[in-house]
C-alpha cells in the first residue's frame, strides 16, 4: 500500500469501543492476543495450535473490544471478571502469579482486568484512551469499587528497563502495605542493573498510573510471556476527578 493510502485508509477508521456480544466478538479479540503475545511478544501458549489466545478464564470474563465500526477489525482489548463470576472460578488469574492475601476483604466490589493488548499500528494512545473509557463505564455499571490486574514490560533486554520502571514507581506509587501483595516467582531485582537508558513508560502502565492506581509491591517474572508483570490496584475513588481529563477530555 502506497502512503498516501495508507493515510487515506486511517483516516476513514470509525473506531468505538464495547463489551463483546457474540462468540466471534470474543474470537476476533482473541486473535488480536495471538497476533500480540505470540507474533510479537514470542509468548508459548497452550492455545498455540488453534492460532488464538484462550484459556478456561475467557468463558467467565466480558471482553472489552476497541474496532473499527466500519471493516470490523479488532485494535484493542481488555478483558474482565466480575466478582460474581469470579466466585466460579477455582482463583483469580493473578493469583498464578501472586499471593493475593491481603485483598481478601476486597474480593466483593473487585473487578479483575487482564490479557490487554493494541494492534501495533494503533499505539499512539487513541485506542489506550478508549479502553479506559470502556473500563470506566464498565466497572461502574457493575457497582465495582475497585480494578486490579497485571501490567506486563517486556524482558527482551534482559530486565533492565523492567527493575528501573519498579526503583522509580516503588518511591512515588507504591500501595498502603495493607494492599501488598507478593510475587510466587519474584523478578531477581538485586541481580539485574537498573542503568537502563531511559524508554518511554509503557502505555498501559501509564494509564493505570494516571488513573490514580498503584503498584502493589515488586514484579513478578512470567517465563512464558518473557515479561515482568506489575500488580497494579486502582481503587475507583481515586479515578472521580481523573476520568474526564484524561480519558474523555
């Protein structure tokens, strides 16, 4: 495609965000994972051979799916599961990755959010900003009192940028120690440098920093996704006040 029309074809996109409706919904958003975590992120998947990303969680969560109204493509998505639906399931999906103790009084009005991702031709924070718009309205729709996940920065450089972003986030948003929580395969920070040259935040982190969220204590290392996840909580009292100026506004 010639540049001139692959401006043209951009500027045609028609692109609004909501909660997935049908099975293909949810299949077109599981592409979109594959493309991301597989295809880019080099991610070893159980679900590998069927060339989409798909776990036992996807069938108890809503997904949230950013496309383009008018050829249908899938730019970015989140997914969610409500406290009634997490009642169904043997844990939250974190909790593979953390010991969740301390907000066990939190579980009621907790709605945990995952598998987030942007097709790499839609990363310039347009689709991050719809996103967060869908979660807001989502979590108020179901009366949650809280968001929790994990946000997720690259190993590719063998760790650096992930342990300079946690030295320099654990100073300034860091959680109240009663909502810390602890990594089951902690990331080796006292064996990795945080001398890294500096390199943008990733998007997803800085939207959940802007939203008023914290950092629940140190990351985890998830080998298979080459990655170390942060545990981000993001009480929505925090969000009243932030949520025009920077996802609407």
């Amino acid at each position: 495609m010639q540049l001139n029309e692959s401006i043209n074809s951009r500027r045609q996109l028609k692109l609004g965000v909501r909660v997935a409706e049908t099975a293909d919904d949810i299949r077109r958003a599981q592409k979109l994972r594959f493309d991301v975590f597989a295809g880019e992120m080099g991610a070893e998947l159980s679900s590998q051979a069927l060339g989409i990303d798909c776990d036992e969680y996807d069938a108890l969560c809503d997904h949230l799916i950013v496309e383009d109204a008018n050829s249908g493509l899938v730019v970015g998505t989140y997914r969610m599961l409500p406290p009634d639906m997490a009642r169904r399931a043997p844990s939250l999906y974190s909790e593979h990755e953390f010991d969740l103790t301390r907000l066990d009084n939190l579980r009621d009005s907790l709605i945990e959010v995952g598998r987030s991702c942007v097709h790499k031709d839609f990363r310039s924070g347009g689709v991050i900003a719809l996103l967060w718009s869908g979660l807001a309205d989502y979590v108020q729709k179901k009366g949650g009192e809280y968001l929790a996940g994990c946000a997720s920065v690259s190993l590719a450089d063998g760790g650096h940028q992930a342990v300079s972003l946690y030295r320099q986030l654990e100073s300034s948003h860091l959680s109240p120690a009663e909502w810390r929580v602890f990594p089951h395969l902690p990331l080796p920070l006292d064996r990795i440098h945080d001398d890294a040259p500096s390199s943008p935040m990733p998007p997803l982190i800085k939207g959940y920093l802007r939203a008023g969220a914290f950092i629940c204590g140190e990351p985890a290392w998830d080998p298979d996704f080459n990655c170390a996840d942060f545990f981000m909580l993001l009480p929505m009292s925090r969000l009243t006040g932030r949520y025009n100026r920077h996802f609407v506004g």
